[in-house]
C-alpha cells in the first residue's frame, strides 16, 4: 500500500540552529501539504502545494520557515533558525487532486522536533 | 470564519462499553466533515468521512458518525470499544473549494480501562 513518507522520524536541536524536514508523497499526488501539531492540539496547516506551486502559505512564519518542491515531487520544509516555541510533531500530507469533490489527504507518520 | 469544537479533552471507557466523542462545526454552508485517529508518535488516519447524502456514516474499525444539521454536530459513536481502541480522535471540516483545506479539532483523547 502506498504511504506518505518522512523522514527524520525524531530531530532534537538547540535554539537557533537550523532543521530541516523532508516529505516523499504517495506516487501520483498532485498535492502536498505540511502540517504543525503542537502538543495537545489538533494539526494546523503551514503550507500546500499544487506540484510545485504554493497554494496556501497564509500559517507559515515566513521570517523563519520556508518550505519548496522543487519538482513537484517530494518537499522540504526548512526552519532557521528554531525557537523553543517551534517544538511540535510536522506531519505531511498528500492528495490526488482534480475534480469538484475533495480529495482525501493521507498523512505520513510524522516528525517529532525538539527545541533546547 | 470556519471552527471545529471538540469539548471533551480526555474520555475514558471500559472495554466492551460503548463510546461517543462529541464535535460540533462552525461553518455557514454544509461542509465536508470528517473524523481520524492518530495513535502515539503516529500519523493520522481516517475512520470516515461525510460528504453529503445519509447523515449516517460508516467508517472502519466499527466506528460510525452521524450529521445532524440543527445541531451543528458530528459525534463519532462505537457500540463497543476494544483496547486497541485508545488514541487520540480528531474532528476535522474541510470548507471544501480548490484548497482542500482541513481545519481540526483540538481532539480528544481516548483511555480504554480493561
């Protein structure tokens, strides 16, 4: 079965350094999107991309955080430098896209960051 | 603007109980609602989704929900729980148009007592 697939599962960083995340999405899928889950909360979107096109960037802290996909393929999502506050698990997203009815998103496992 | 209200933070059941997490919506027109279940260091996965039609709805694992519009709700139900049944469930609407967008809940979890 295809799934969405990131990778570091776990990061650990000192504040200000730089991390970055990547996202393989299911072959095919025209849309990608990239979420934030802080503990306790639900995900909130940062990001979607339509191939390489950004969509939806209206949550991402453009001062610190940028996110390509270059190829339309597979995404980084890049922060520099980290703040304390940006601990949370990054979950990607996938969909088929095309069509008047919505497209189911299928996540990936995630990436559990931690800020020092 | 669109919300999702879980209210109940932590549930707990016995196994073999029945089990009804509650969410309700804020959105103007119908919206695309959905229910997912996301186990410990786990991505999401969904149990079922309404789109339109019957207003209840069958998922996996046993689950159902039921739209009721007067309400503004969505309450996922399971008339009996199993252990493996403990996670943390989300609520989401998706406001539907050419973003596909998801708004969630702030989920609730779920603690099955043997």
């Amino acid at each position: 079965e295809a799934e969405v697939a990131q990778s570091p599962r776990y990061k650990i960083t000192e504040k200000s350094q730089a991390v970055a995340f990547w996202c393989d999405p299911i072959s095919g899928h025209a849309t990608l999107y990239w979420y934030r889950q802080i503990l306790g909360q639900g995900p909130e979107l940062l990001v979607q991309f339509q191939d390489e096109s950004v969509v939806d960037d209206s949550q991402l802290p453009k001062d610190r955080f940028s996110a390509e996909r270059l190829k339309g393929v597979d995404s980084t999502l890049k922060i520099q430098p980290a703040e304390l506050g940006d601990s949370a698990m990054y979950l990607c997203a996938s969909s088929a896209s095309g069509g008047a009815s919505y497209n189911e998103q299928f996540f990936g496992p995630g990436t559990r960051l931690t800020v020092l | 603007a669109q919300s999702v209200t879980q209210p109940d933070i932590h549930i707990t059941v016995s196994e073999g109980a029945s089990l009804e997490l509650r969410c309700n919506y804020s959105y103007g027109a119908t919206p695309y609602l959905f229910w997912y279940v996301q186990s410990p260091g786990q991505g999401l996965q969904l149990l079922l989704k309404y789109f339109s039609g019957d207003t209840l709805v069958q998922g996996i694992k046993g689950f159902e929900a039921e739209f009721k519009r007067s309400q503004s709700s969505f309450n996922l139900r399971k008339p009996s729980v199993h252990w493996s049944d403990a996670a943390e469930y989300f609520c989401a609407v998706g406001p539907g148009g050419a973003t596909n967008k998801l708004i969630f809940g702030t989920g609730t979890l779920l603690a099955v007592q043997p």
